[in-house]
C-alpha cells in the first residue's frame, strides 16, 4: 500500500518556516535558482566596489558613491522583486520571472523609499549600541513582503511590519542566527551548496511572512463573524 506524505503547513515558527520553506524550494527549485542568479547578478556591481581593497583615492571615493546609488536606484528593486518572486513560491501562485522587474514601471518610487527607510531606521539602531539595531532588524523583517504583496507605501509598510511582527521577534532573531550554519554549511558542501542554502533562506522568511499573515486574516475573519452573529430573541 503506497504512502502518501502530508505536505507541511505554514507555521509561524523557526521550525515551521524552514521546513515549509525547504518543501516549497524543492517545488519551484528551477524558478527560485534563476530568481536567485538574478538577484545575485544584479547585485554584484556594489558588492565588487564595496569589498574592494583600493585606496581611497578620489576616483574609488566616486566609485563608492556610484555603487550607493546603484544599490539605491537599481538593486533594490531587483531584490524587493525577488522576495515577491519567493512569496509566489510559497503560496504556490503562478508567476513570471519577469515579474521581478515590474518595479521599475508600478511601485518604483515606493521601494526605494521604503528601502531607504529601512535601511535609516535599521543602520540608527546600530549606531545605538548594536542591539536595537538587531530589534529593528528583527521586526522590519516584513517591509518588501508589504511593499511588493500589498502595495503599501514606505511609512505604512514600516508601521505594519512592526504590528505584523509582534510577538515572533524571537522567531525571527532565530531564524537569522540559523542563516550562520546553513551559510556554513552550503559551503563545506564544495561550495555549490551555498546555492541551495540562499535558496532555503529566502524562502523560509517569505515564509514566516505567508504565515503570520495567514494568522492574521483568519483572526480579522473570526473577529468578523462574531461581529455579524445574529443576536438572539429575548426568552430565548
């Protein structure tokens, strides 16, 4: 008698989301890897000038400012469509790769901002001791899931992905400790395990996101049912 495997559930734990997330990236693994060379590929040019070892010479100062604005005007957008590309995945949608550059034509001005923000609100809370850095880290951990699933904008983005994450800021702490070992991992695996491991990662955020979401609608929908349940006559 054959045994069917129940698929896994969304959950909003570490657990849960690296385990949905490894199911869900064997699923879609072709599309995930292409959206991951992609993303990887887009973000190379501000990774080769960053992790240089030049001098600060006038010219390597502009090309430092270049990359800024690159990784601003450019990069961004490519990741913030990666992470929708992810989402897709995890929600077991249809999607096009070409999905990932829709960006620059329907929300562009919105992700740089947001991008921006985060950015500014996260890089503040590490000047500030390191710790409220990782908080903040932690609990806008949902701003590109927000800005690419729901097309909200910068403020309200940041403000939802603090409501969102209340409550599984540890999950999400833990979640970010365990990239350190999967990341070492992927490499000890002759280096092309690496690949799979920025897979994984990225899926089991989007799904942490998908879940807490989930747990999101279903309380709106019983809360709303409540609401609407007809009132009993008197004797009743």
């Amino acid at each position: 008698m054959a045994v069917i495997k129940e698929e896994r559930k969304p959950e909003a734990t570490i657990t849960g989301s690296y385990g949905y997330g490894w199911q869900q990236m064997w699923k879609h693994f072709l599309y995930l890897f292409l959206v991951m060379i992609i993303v990887g590929i887009a973000e190379s040019p501000a990774s080769v000038v960053r992790d240089s070892d030049a001098d600060n010479s006038a010219g390597m100062i502009i090309l430092q400012i270049l990359a800024a604005v690159y990784w601003l005007l450019v990069f961004s957008v490519v990741k913030y469509g990666g992470d929708l590309m992810y989402l897709r995945a995890i929600r077991n949608e249809k999607f096009e790769i070409s999905e990932m550059f829709d960006g620059f034509k329907k929300n562009y001005i919105n992700i740089i901002l947001a991008n921006l923000l985060t950015f500014a609100i996260i890089g503040l809370g590490f000047v500030l001791l390191i710790v409220p850095g990782i908080i903040l880290a932690c609990r806008l951990a949902f701003v590109s899931y927000l800005v690419m699933d729901k097309n909200m904008e910068p403020v309200a983005a940041v403000e939802k992905s603090w409501e969102m994450t209340k409550g599984h800021g540890w999950q999400i702490f833990g979640m970010g400790l365990l990239v350190i070992p999967i990341v070492i991992g992927g490499l000890i695996c002759f280096i092309v395990g690496i690949v799979f491991s920025i897979i994984w990662i990225s899926t089991a955020f989007a799904s942490m996101y998908h879940a807490v979401d989930l747990e999101e609608k279903k309380q709106l929908n019983d809360e709303f049912v409540v609401e609407i349940k007809p009132t009993p006559p008197e004797g009743q």
